[in-house]
C-alpha cells in the first residue's frame, strides 16, 4: 500500500502559535542552541559540543526526509522564522498506517503550550494527509512533561519497556510506550 501524499513538495505545517518547516543547513546554529542544552536532552540523547554536529543532524534528518522514510520539521513560533524545536514522523510504515512521534523544544520557549501545538499540528497531517491509522510515542517514563504533553493530545499509556535507557543520572530508567489512533484524535 502507498500513501497519495505528493512527495514533489515539503509539507509546511501550520499550527495556532507555531510554524512546522523544512529543515534549512541554515538553521545549524538554531539548532546547536538547544541540542547543547543538558537540560533539553535529559531524557533525548548526548548534548552537542558544536555546530559541526547539528549540521550533521540536519544532513542526516534531510536524508530520511528525501527517502521518503520519515518527515523532520523544524518548529517556529509565528512570529519569528527562528528553530525553537525539532518535531518528527519517524518509523513510518505506509502498509501498516503507523509512524512514530518525536519532538523537542529550547528550553526558554517550555511552559508556552507551543510543543503541543506543534505536534497537534503534526498530528493532523499524519491523520489527514498520510491517512495514518497510529501514531505512537516513546518517551522515559520520568519525563513528566512529556508524557503530559501526550495526554494532553489524547495519547493513552500502552505499556513499558524495563531499564530502557541510560541516563546522565548513572541510572537505566524506564521507557513508556503510547498510542494515539485515529478515531481518538481530537
């Protein structure tokens, strides 16, 4: 099964507060911004120790768009063409009509409601759009901010995967799994 998306065009998102746009090689330094932030990547991945590096990301995250395997936008307040997140469809399966979620936001910008716009927005193009039937998310289970995200957008808590992930802490930590399907989003 193929999606009907018209792969000729990236698809620019529009939420209430937020824009979702391709990701530029410009938008390096934006990036770099808050993937350098321990506090933003607590609970995502290594923070970065240059620009190098988020250029790379961008390179690598272009790539999966190109392959049509994934979309990767970067998120801007409206006001502002500015990165202030990264938000994601990844692990897309077009036959079985599911894919992944991913997000994340500098951390000056938290408390705004603006990742939640932006993956509500996300979110309606993968329902509309791709025709999904799922969207699913993994997140450690102690970020209690992310999970109030995807409660807040309707996910439900579907199970757990034990001593997940290794943490900054020197501890594994649990990984939630969560669920959205189609008929339950709002």
């Amino acid at each position: 099964m193929t999606t009907g998306f018209d792969f000729s065009r990236f698809p620019t998102l529009r939420g209430d507060h937020t824009i979702l746009r391709e990701l530029e090689p410009a938008d390096a330094a934006d990036v770099f911004a808050f993937r350098s932030d321990a506090e933003v990547q607590r609970y995502n991945s290594e923070p970065m120790q240059d620009v190098v590096e988020a250029a790379a990301l961008i390179d690598k995250l272009r790539e999966e768009c190109m392959g049509h395997r994934a979309f990767h936008w970067a998120i801007t307040h409206r006001e502002s063409p500015r990165v202030i997140g990264l938000a994601g469809l990844v692990s897309w399966e077009p036959y079985h009509r599911r894919a992944e979620i991913g997000y994340d936001l500098r951390r000056d910008r938290w408390g705004e409601g603006l990742a939640t716009d932006a993956v509500r927005a996300m979110l309606k193009f993968a329902f509309t759009e791709l025709d999904l039937n799922r969207a699913e998310a993994q997140t450690i289970a102690d970020n209690h901010q992310s999970v109030k995200l995807l409660q807040r957008l309707g996910f439900r808590w579907e199970g757990v995967r034990r001593a997940y992930s290794w943490e900054e802490d020197g501890n594994f930590h649990d990984g939630a799994i969560y669920g959205l399907l189609r008929h339950e989003h709002q």
